[in-house]
C-alpha cells in the first residue's frame, strides 16, 4: 500500500513539467524568484543522465571503475566470472548489468552478497518486465472494448435519439485534468517563494549514511515534495549545501526526472545556508538539543538535516549547529507524546514537513504530531505486547505448561500415589508414577 502511493506520488511529481504551469508565470519563471530576498537565485545546469545500457568490461570501463587498483581490478573480474558462470547454469540472474550495477557490484566484498545483489536485480528486471506484459494486455482489452463498443453503437436503433454527455457519457461537468492540477499546487507554491520564508534541507550528510540509508533519503525527500505541493499553504524548499554528483542527489534525480528544470518548485543551491540567510534567522531543528519549540516563528527560517540513521543516532546536526553557531530547538515530543522504550525520536523527514506545515497553519501541537509514527508510541507499543501475549511463542515455559494441563485432563480420574511429594517430580516423570506400580 505504502509502495503503491509512493509510485504515484513520484510519477505525479514526474509529470511537473513546463506545460503544467500556467502561462501567466512563464513569463516570472525567467527571472529568478526569491524567497523574501533571502532565497538563493542560481539553479544547477542541467545534467545528462546516463544510459542505462548494458556495459561490456573493456580496459577502459575496468580503469574507470577501478582507478587503476589491482585489488579492486582482482575483485572485478572475480564479479564478473560469478555472473557469467551463474548465467551459464540458469541461476536467476538479470539479462544486463549496467555501470551503475557494476559499481555495487564492485562494492560488495563477499560472493554472497554479490550473489543476492544479482537475485535482486533478477527480480527488478522481472518486475519491469510483467509490468510492461500487463499494459501490453490492457491495450488490447481497451482496444477490444472500443471496437465492441463501436459495434455495439452501430446496432442501436436510430429512431431512439438520447442525449449523450461528454465524460463516460453519464455527467454534465467538466473533467479535471492532471495538468489542472499541477496549474494549480505551482500557482500556490509560487505565492509561497515570494511571501514566506522557506524551509531548509541541509544536504551535507551523504558521508554519515549508508548507500541504502542514502536511498531512503531520497524517497524521503520525495515524499516532503509531494506533501508540501499538495497542501494548502506549502512552504517555499530550500536545498543548501547540495552535491550534484553526490549518492542522494543522483537518487533524488531518478525519482524525480524534472528536479533540475528551471520552473520545478524547489530552489537548489551548492552554498551554505548561511550565505544565503541571515544567521539570527536561522533555527536548526535537532532531537539532540536542549531547548524546546514552544510555537512556530514564520520569521524564522527552519533547516532540517537530510539525515536517515537507521543504526545508531549520533548527533552530527547537533555538532554542526554549534559549529557554525546557529539557535537550535527540538520539537517537544516528551510534553505530548509518550515514547516507547528503545524508541528513537529521529523522524522522517517528510514527517518533519508536514508538523511543520500543520503548525504553520494551526498552530495545535496535538494535530501537528499525529505524524509522528505510531509505533514510536508507548500505547501502540503496549497494544502490540497485548497481541502477543495472546498468542504466545512455542518457548520452554508454554511447552512445560501444555504438557501440565494434558496431563490434568488426561489422568485427573486416575488414583495417584501420596506417599510421594509431587513436587520433587519433573513433569514429564508424573505420567510415570501416576499410576499404580504392578
């Protein structure tokens, strides 16, 4: 389910593009809109995305991936004999391996690691594969439905005249398009970059997370967009500190195609946040910190780490806060929430937007942190711990009592012997001495 809406938010965020903005600001869109003057002005060159075709391990590609390394070379080609050999013998094993394939391959040190890599991307070019067969599918069955209606319609009889209504010939209103729509979340988006002040992802943290704690950032930031572009009072996003060649923003690119197009609703910049704002506007939202948000401040500028640590928390925004000598607060989860034990308070990032888009609005602090996840809370804990309190793990303690509650039922009408205390007998030896010795 989850998986589903994140597909559609992305490929609704794919289809922004510059026939979806309304022609009025086209003309704005030329000139660069600044966020109450402090927004940064300059967008990123657009980018050739790379192939995706599949790559033969030439000199030339070997050095590119390797730099030269011979332990790095050695690894290589012992990747490649693992995939031509599980090829041969029919394991499953995708069809091609692109660049991008190759460098994971690369850095994986293990052959079974390498192994599950290439089971994996077996079952992505399958996945690809069955869905390309059933839009295939649905082609021709509309075509079919088409070519029967169309037959259908040529046996009607004439004489019965009926008015026929435009949408599924069954209403008088109006369709709305998806580029209606899209008119309508950058018109709101565009009165937010010239009113308000925007909030700030710092994208500074791609050497503090792993490469699938780097995707997770993406789809994460992914989602802010969506929320953000679909609310009602969106805040104007401000990237700072971006690496256009680094891991989260080459994922963030796939996910989102037109990020880079110069109407896309985002402002991107490679600077400091603090070349950009004023550094008493600035507040650096950290769960590490000491001082709590009492209310939202719309004459502050807000900067949220692009971070996703899902091992260990370690306060590098923290750090970095008093580093450069910027106010800090965290969101006062312990006054409304009561959090489980072992529970971390780090939250989403796109669970960051939308408290702060609801405070913004609301200003209520019980609706703002209904985003917070459920399972983070104590209650849901406890209502998880009751379910599996009724049906127990098959441990010593359950078998022990099973075994106690059979023998009950079956050796309650029987004499038992009272000379010896049952107590000194383990359960599994009073079905011997519940009867009577011969």
């Amino acid at each position: 389910m989850f998986l589903s809406s994140f597909m559609k938010s992305v490929f609704r965020l794919q289809q922004t593009s510059r026939q979806a903005v309304p022609f009025t600001f086209r003309l704005a869109l030329r000139q660069p809109v600044s966020c109450h003057k402090y927004c940064s002005e300059e967008k990123p060159p657009n980018t050739q995305s790379k192939s995706n075709h599949h790559v033969t391990l030439t000199e030339d590609v070997i050095k590119t991936l390797t730099g030269g390394d011979p332990d790095l070379i050695k690894r290589l080609k012992l990747a490649e004999f693992e995939y031509e050999v599980s090829k041969q013998e029919g394991e499953r094993t995708p069809s091609e391996l692109n660049l991008q394939h190759w460098k994971e391959l690369l850095a994986l040190s293990s052959t079974s690691k390498r192994k599950k890599y290439l089971v994996f991307l077996f079952k992505l070019e399958m996945t690809k594969l069955n869905r390309k067969n059933k839009k295939d599918e649905q082609k021709l069955k509309r075509e079919a439905e088409k070519e029967a209606e169309k037959e259908a319609e040529k046996l009607k009889d004439k004489n019965n005249e009926h008015i026929e209504y435009g949408l599924g010939k069954n209403t008088i209103c109006l369709k709305i398009y998806e580029t209606k729509m899209d008119h309508f979340h950058n018109t709101k988006m565009l009165r937010a970059s010239m009113f308000d002040l925007p909030v700030v992802y710092d994208l500074s943290y791609d050497q503090h997370m792993t490469p699938q704690e780097q995707k997770n950032a993406a789809k994460q930031l992914v989602l802010s967009l969506v929320a953000n572009r679909e609310h009602d009072h969106p805040f104007p996003l401000q990237f700072c500190n971006v690496n256009f060649s680094g891991p989260v923003m080459k994922h963030l690119v796939k996910l989102v195609p037109s990020l880079y197009n110069p109407d896309f609703p985002v402002n991107i910049s490679p600077k400091s946040y603090l070349d950009i704002f004023p550094r008493e506007k600035l507040i650096y939202l950290t769960p590490h910190c000491q001082n709590e948000m009492t209310h939202f401040d719309p004459d502050s500028v807000y900067i949220v780490g692009c971070l996703v640590d899902k091992g260990e928390s370690k306060a590098h925004s923290l750090a970095k806060a008093k580093r450069e000598n910027i106010r800090m607060a965290k969101l006062p989860l312990d006054r409304y929430l009561s959090f489980g034990g072992g529970s971390g308070k780090s939250l989403t990032l796109n669970a960051m937007i939308n408290i702060l888009l609801e405070l913004k609005t609301h200003g209520d602090w019980t609706k703002a942190l209904q985003f917070v996840p459920r399972r983070k809370i104590r209650e849901f804990q406890q209502l998880s711990e009751v379910s599996k309190m009724k049906y127990p793990k098959k441990n010593m303690e359950s078998r022990k009592r099973v075994i106690g509650d059979l023998d009950e039922l079956l050796f309650s009408d029987v004499p038992r012997r009272t000379d010896v205390p049952v107590s000194k007998f383990h359960l599994s030896d009073r079905r011997k001495t519940s009867l009577y010795d011969d």
